[in-house]
C-alpha cells in the first residue's frame, strides 16, 4: 500500500513537472518577447533620433520632419524606457519564481537520493542473509549488523524527507503557479500607470487579494512543515529497534495463531544440477493459496496450493531461518528463507495453520488457538468423542423453528435424547461414512440406475460405459465444475434442504476429529441426464448420477464453497425399498452455481420430457386418424364397388331383354340366313348378346 501510495505520489510529481515545463516555456516567450520588444523599442528610438543625420540623394532638408521623428523618438525613448523597466519586473516577479521551483524544488522530488538508499539497503540485507551460521565470526557479524542498522536507519530517515519534499510539493504547486501569475499582472499594471494614473480598482483589488491568498498559503506550508518535522522526530526515536534485522523475541512475541501472513522472504532458485541463486520477493498468503509478488508488477502470482500441504524447517546452504513447503501431492515444493527467527516461527506456524483449513471457519484464530494449545498440552487426556465433535463442529446459523431438529448438539440447552432424536430423524443411525471415491468393477455404481439401454451392458473394468459419448453428445447443456469429495453417508430423509446441512456437519466434524484433510479432486460434468465425476489426468468417468434419481440438492449457509445433492436408489438388485444417500463436495468456485446448473439441467431435462409426451400423444393422434381415414377410404371403395355391380347387372338386364326381341325379329324375316350360319354361328351370337 505505501509504494502504491508513493507511486501515486511520484505519478503526480512527473505530471507538475512536465505542466510546469511547459508553462515555464510559454512565460519565458513573454519574457523573451518584452525584452525583443524593449530593445526594438529602444532601436526605433535610435534610429528616429539619426534621421537628420542621413543623406539621401533626392531628399532635401526636411525640417518638420526631422522635428516630427526626433518628438517621436522621444516619446518612443520613453517608452523603451518603460518596456525596459518591464522587462526587469517580469525577470525578478515572473521568471524568477518559476524558475526556482522548477530548478530546485521539482529537481529536489525527481532527482532524490531516496532509490540509491534503498539499494544500498538491499545490499546490506543480502549481505546480512550470508551470515553463515557454522562459522560465527563476531567481527564480521558485528559489522554487518551495523552496517544493516546504518542503512536501514539512512533509508526510514531519506524516506521520511523524501515524503515531507512530496507533500510539501503540493503546497509549493500552488505557490509556483500563483506567483508568476501575481507578478506579471504587476508589472503590467506598474507599465501602465507610467502612462495613466487611471488604474482598474477592481483589478487592483484581485491582485490584493491573490497577494494575500499566496502569503496564507505561505503560512499554511510553514505550519505544515514543521507538523511534518515534529512527526519524522516522533517516528525516529520509535522505530529506532526495528532498524535492527533480528528483534529481541522477548520484546516482539511470535503469534503463533494467525492464519494470514505477508513479508519479504528469499526463495531459492535453482540455476543448474547443482547452483542455485536467492531472490528477495514479497511473499503473502490469500485463503489456501501461497501468493509472490515482485516489484512494479500490478498483481500478486500463485505460489503453491497450501491446502494439505506439509512445511518443515531445513539446512540449507549454509543459510539461517529457512524453511520448505511441499503440495499436497508432492509434486511442488519450495524453500524459502525469512529475516529473523521471529518471522521465521510465525511463517511455519501459518502456513501449518492453513493447511489444516482452519481458515474456512468463521472464528480461524481461536480454532487456530486451540489447536496449537491441544498441541503444546500433549501430556494431558485426549477429549472425549462428543467433546470433540462438538469443538469442530462448523458453526450453524439459526434456522426456522420445523429445520430445528436437523443439527444435533447444535445448542447446549437441548437434552442428549433430543440431539439423538434429531440425528435419527435425519440420518441412518449406524451409518458409516465414505470419505473416498470407489469406482465399482462388477457391481452396479451405487447411486446408478439401470436405464432400458444399460441393462445387458458389461461394466467397462475402468469405471466407463460403452455408451458415455453418445448420452453426453445429445445433451443441450454441457457444464464442467472442479469439485473435491468430501464424503458422503446414507440419510432416512431427503424432503428438506436440512438433511444435506446436517450431513456437511457430520463429514466436517468427522474429518476434524480424525485428521482427514485428503480430498479427491474430480470433474464435475452436468448434463440433461446425469452428473459425472470424471478423473481430471484419465478422463474416466468415476460415477455417474442419473439426474432423474437427483431430489435434493443444497449449499452450505456460511461456507458457500460447500454443496451437496441427495441421491434416491434401489438397494440393490433383489430389494425394492430406496434408499438415499448424501453427497458432499467442495468447489473452486461457489457451489450455488453448481446447483444453479443442476436445477437447469432437470427444467430442461423435465421440458424435454413433456415434449416427447406430447409427441408420442401426437403420433397416437395421427395414427387413430391415419386408421379412421382408412376405414372411410375402405366403406367408401365397398360402396363404390356395390355401385358399379348394380350398374352392371341392369345393364346386363336391357341387354337380355333387347337380345330377346331381336332374334325374334331376325328368325321371322330371314330363317335362310340362321340357317346357314350353323350351330357355331348361334352360340357366338348368344356370347354376344
């Protein structure tokens, strides 16, 4: 905060400096053009002065217009004067000032010696930090001590001049851009009133009043000057045993329950097999993570994740006061090294703190205190379980009276039958509880319901499905979360958002007491089927969640980084009663999101399904209409053909009837021909007939 205090300050130094330039150019053109014009004035004069002196080939002696110049040289000669005792105003009133402050107080701020004391500062710490500590050298360390204290004592005392010279800029601003103003003004009005004693008194009683507003800022910067000076006396004498690299533990005590912690600490960076190099950073740590920051950068970088991780003290290179802190994986670690014992306690001591995530409760330093106080009374009895249980306890907020019963030992007045009353209402008794998690092989994944298309599928021997890549690909809604298992238990209930407040106090609480900091880190993929814990280095899904069997899901009312859902399931293959079984995790980010994303997951999940209801509703629909329109084509075909039947049988009768008469007719007029024609000649006229 203070060299981001000081880089404003310096910021608003450069900006003067640079207007402060410019308005120094643009009075010194004045300047320059006043004494341009009193010596061109004065030349004028010169030259009026020798026109009767020239000869001109076709001039004649012009009496009245030598009189006439030599009137006017001499008005314009006592003009020059005047331009002449202007330009000396503006020198002594107007340049003058400005170019003071621009010279020495402005050179003073940007010029100062302040950056060479603190690298000579520098030099003396590193110094400092090669003591070795297996060869004592009194002289050499006696030395170098001193040298720490002299530099240490140089910088806080350039350092507060330095700040007194920035704040005294502001005043001196206002005083170096007022003044030149102030006497400009004069000088002009003291060159006009040596030709007109008619003088603005209005004007003139502006400037009385700048002069006098530019004599209390005067005085103003006086009292605040020597304020500042009576300060950096006060602050010299009181910090005078901080100067020193090492304080006396007995006078400055180690805090050994903080849970955040900041300063300056050498790491060690390796520069080949067997080198390595030190570099001073300013080292702070934020939640569960150890951050680094170097000079003029804007922002702090991580570190290491300090959650679970170990730290311990270690020799290295001859080095006092350092220390390691290894991941939790063991995959990173880093060894840094503090400035004195003191720091050098208080880092482990906080870092220890942090890894236990002592920092998630609301109270971290009396957690914090009592931790290290059980750790320091070793000899005396452990507590008992239900002390213990209700020490580590997460604190709970106060609920409507109907979620009363769902926090068990929650309030000191409630009886013991009541708390186990409570409990049962809520949670299995007896439930063991699972912290880790295990990918069934053989077995079906607990929480897994067999859907339709699953149920003569092999289990794939790494926890996947033959089918994953088509259920998650159909999915509109694909979102991805980095969540740790905490654990999870069966519960009796899963209507109320309490059984998932009480199941995150019995897994914390159960962590607590038997010192479970490890957690699974996994992918949580949600989708309008189902929720997956992925592997984040395989890729293979570890369980899987119908979303259907998902009736509960909630976010813990303090910590917001805490969620949970309930899972509703068979008990297993030849049993039909459900069971139900808590989830808990933790999340990167707030967990109401998580939940957010579930509770969009079943909207769209619960809208597709009534689209494909009402889909099938209209494809049963189109069917019975599809039938109907058949049954209607098949009466009106039947009715069609019963039509032309009857058509063809009258016609079959006139036909019969008009064949008859004419055979008549023909046998009585022509016998001859029937006769001819035979027996074959009758029957083919009968067929046509």
């Amino acid at each position: 905060q203070t060299r981001s205090l000081l880089g404003v300050f310096e910021e608003d130094a450069a900006a003067i400096s640079n207007y402060v330039n410019q308005l120094f150019q643009a009075m010194h053109r004045i300047y320059d053009a006043q004494n341009e014009l009193s010596a061109a004035t004065h030349l004028t004069s010169k030259l009026l002065k020798e026109y009767e002196k020239q000869r001109f080939p076709l001039g004649g002696d012009d009496e009245v217009m030598s009189s006439t110049l030599q009137q006017f040289a001499k008005v314009i000669d006592e003009l020059s004067s005047c331009h002449a005792v202007l330009s000396t105003q503006l020198a002594d009133a107007m340049m003058f000032p400005i170019t003071q402050f621009k010279e020495r107080d402005l050179k003073e701020v940007l010029f100062h010696k302040f950056f060479l004391v603190c690298l000579d500062h520098d030099a003396a710490i590193t110094r400092y930090g090669r003591l070795s500590k297996r060869r004592e050298n009194e002289k050499i360390k006696a030395e170098v001590t001193e040298d720490v204290y002299t530099s240490r004592k140089k910088q806080h005392q350039t350092m507060m001049h330095y700040f007194c010279a920035l704040n005294t800029l502001q005043y001196k601003k206002k005083i170096a851009m007022l003044e030149p103003l102030l006497g400009y003004m004069q000088a002009q009005i003291s060159f006009f009133k040596m030709g007109s004693e008619n003088l603005n008194e209005q004007l003139e009683e502006f400037l009385t009043n700048i002069g006098t507003s530019v004599q209390n800022v005067r005085r103003e910067m006086d009292c605040e000057v020597e304020t500042m000076q009576q300060t950096i006396e006060d602050l010299e004498i009181a910090s005078d045993p901080l100067y020193l690299p090492d304080p006396d533990t007995t006078k400055f005590p180690v805090h050994r329950n903080l849970t955040r912690k900041a300063g300056y600490l050498n790491a060690r960076n390796k520069t080949g097999l067997v080198s390595s190099s030190w570099e001073r950073q300013f080292y702070f740590t934020q939640g569960g993570n150890l951050m680094s920051q170097a000079r003029g950068d804007v922002a702090g970088g991580l570190v290491m994740d300090i959650d679970n991780c170990s730290v311990m003290a270690v020799d290295c290179e001859d080095r006092r006061y350092c220390f390691q802190i290894t991941s939790f994986d063991g995959k990173k670690s880093s060894i840094l090294q503090a400035e004195s014992k003191k720091d050098y306690e208080e880092w482990i001591c906080t870092i220890n703190n942090i890894s236990k995530q002592i920092y998630l409760s609301e109270n971290p330093e009396e957690i914090a205190a009592r931790v290290n106080q059980s750790a320091l009374e070793a000899v005396t009895p452990s507590p008992s379980f239900q002390q213990r249980h209700e020490s580590m306890r997460p604190p709970v907020q106060s609920r409507p009276p109907a979620a009363r019963t769902s926090s068990t030992g929650s309030l000191g007045s409630e009886s013991a039958a009541l708390s186990a009353l409570s409990l049962d209402s809520l949670v299995a008794p007896d439930t063991p509880i699972q912290f880790d998690i295990i990918s069934p092989v053989s077995e079906d994944l607990p929480g897994q319901a067999k859907t339709s298309g699953q149920s003569g599928r092999r289990t794939n021997p790494f926890g996947e499905s033959g089918g994953s890549k088509s259920e998650t690909e159909d999915s509109i809604l694909h979102q991805l979360f980095i969540v740790r298992f905490l654990g999870s238990m069966e519960v009796k209930y899963d209507e109320s958002p309490d059984v998932v407040y009480e199941t995150m106090r019995q897994i914390l609480a159960a962590r607590a007491i038997h010192n479970i900091f490890r957690m699974t880190e996994s992918h949580l993929l949600v989708t309008c089927d189902c929720l997956k814990l992925i592997d984040p280095q395989t890729q293979v899904t570890r369980l899987r969640f119908p979303l259907p069997n998902v009736v509960l899901y909630a976010t813990h009312q303090e910590n917001r980084r805490l969620f949970g859902f309930v899972l509703r399931t068979a008990a297993g293959r030849t049993e039909s009663r459900q069971t139900s079984v808590c989830y808990i995790f933790e999340s990167n980010n707030e967990g109401e999101k998580i939940c957010d994303s579930v509770g969009l997951a079943k909207q769209i999940a619960f809208h597709a399904e009534l689209d494909r209801k009402a889909s099938e509703k209209q494809k049963e629909i189109d069917r019975v209409k599809e039938k109907q329109q058949k049954e209607l084509s098949k009466q009106k075909q039947i009715e069609k053909d019963l039509e032309e039947q009857s058509r063809l049988i009258a016609a079959s009768s006139r036909a019969n009837q008009s064949s008859g008469e004419g055979q008549f007719v023909v046998l009585s007029s022509s016998q001859s021909e029937d006769s001819d024609l035979g027996e074959d000649g009758k029957k083919k006229r009968e067929s046509e007939a």
